[in-house]
C-alpha cells in the first residue's frame, strides 16, 4: 500500500466515524446508497493491502528458496558430474558433451539445462559413478529441478496476486476520492450555517504531506531487485 493510499484509508475512516457521530442530525442527507459505497471501499482498501503485503512476504521468501535452489543445483548437483566428465573425457569421448550452463542463466532455462545434462548422462552412469559421482545422481538433480521448476511457479504466483492486489488498490483509491467528492456534494449545502460544516472538512481533509514510507513499500522494492537475476 502506498503512503497516499494509507492516508486516504484514515480519511475515509475519519469520515465514517463522522456519519456515525451526527446520524441523528443528518438525517437523510447522506443516503444509504453512498454510505454503503463508503463502507464497501475501507473494506476493499483494508482487505487489498492486507493481500498485498502478504504476497509481497511470500514472494520474499520464495525468491530466498530460489536462490538456494539455484545454488544447489549449479554447485552441488552439476558441477560434480561436469568435472568427472571432463576428468575421464580423454578415456571416455563420449562424455565431452557433459558441460556446465553459464552461472547466470535464466532460471527456466536452467532447469531445461539440468534435465538436459541428466539426460545426456544416464547413457554413461556407470562411467561417472566409477569416477566418483553418487550412484543416485539422476534422481537427486531431477528432483532438485523440479524443486526449481516449482519455486518457479510458485515465486510467479506471489507476483500476480501482488500485482492485483495493486491494481485493485490503485482503482479504489479513485473510487474512495469521488466517494468523498459526493459526500461533499450532498453535505455541504445543507450544514453550511452549522458548525458540522468545520467537522466534515476537517474529518475528510486528505493531508498532502504524510508521515514516512509505509513498509509494504519497502518489501516489494526488495522483492524485485533481489528476483532480477532469477527472473
């Protein structure tokens, strides 16, 4: 949730508990219909910055589980049976096409990678067994890329809900500003002469200088400088 968006939540709110304080002497002046638009927008505002801020955790934690895969898969699934390979390639040529993807690959491509090399490796198992490699290394780097594939979707899952989570915020931001225009509209001309007129603007007055960033902010910028390589 943006500063902007926090503070135009707590102005809504301060208008609510407005409405609330002099019902009896406003009467009909605010209609139920625009009330309820009112209550509708705090409680998509309260509910999409919760979501928010909960997928933007998430995706913090899975891009971490994401690393670590990476690193797991690149330093101690392939490089082993690259370095076996080549070590025995002079006896075995055959073994020359078991080489190691770039360190900074996509992700994605470098779960097709692993597979890739696995694949090309299960002919020639029992020649980099003999040179040292665990006897069940087909089966630990599959899973491991599978384990990667999987974050993959998982980490993407995270971004999306967070993105509609921000765009939903965005949208009914707009909605709460023309909400509070209405209310305007409906009130003002009617409590002018009274002191309610001085206790409505001050109760919708948006401030234009709030106080520092809200740590949502703070969490989605980490999100996606740390997910850039991993992309």
């Amino acid at each position: 949730m943006r500063i902007r968006q926090a503070v135009l939540l707590e102005t809504l709110r301060r208008s609510q508990a407005f409405l609330d304080d002099h019902a009896s002497e406003l009467g009909d002046l605010a209609p139920i219909t625009a009330r309820q638009q009112l209550d509708d927008c705090v409680t998509t505002l309260t509910n999409e910055s919760v979501a928010q801020e909960a997928a933007t955790r998430e995706s913090l934690g899975e891009t971490r589980r994401h690393r670590s895969l990476r690193q797991e898969l690149l330093a101690y699934k392939l490089r082993p049976i690259v370095v076996v390979a080549r070590r025995r390639s002079k006896e075995f040529p055959q073994l020359k096409g078991l080489t190691m993807p770039r360190s900074r690959v996509n992700s994605g491509l470098l779960v097709t990678a692993a597979l890739g090399i696995v694949d090309a490796a299960e002919p020639h198992a029992d020649l980099l067994v003999e040179g040292g490699i665990p006897h069940n290394f087909l089966t630990t780097v599959r899973a491991t890329a599978q384990a990667l594939a999987k974050s993959i979707e998982v980490r993407n899952a995270h971004r999306a809900k967070r993105s509609g989570s921000t765009a939903a915020l965005e949208a009914e931001e707009k909605h709460g500003r023309s909400i509070l225009a209405l209310f305007d509209s409906f009130l003002l001309p009617a409590i002018a002469d009274s002191n309610l007129a001085a206790e409505w603007k001050n109760a919708r007055r948006i401030p234009r200088k709030p106080g520092p960033t809200h740590a949502a902010n703070t969490h989605t910028g980490s999100a996606d400088t740390s997910a850039k390589m991993e992309s």
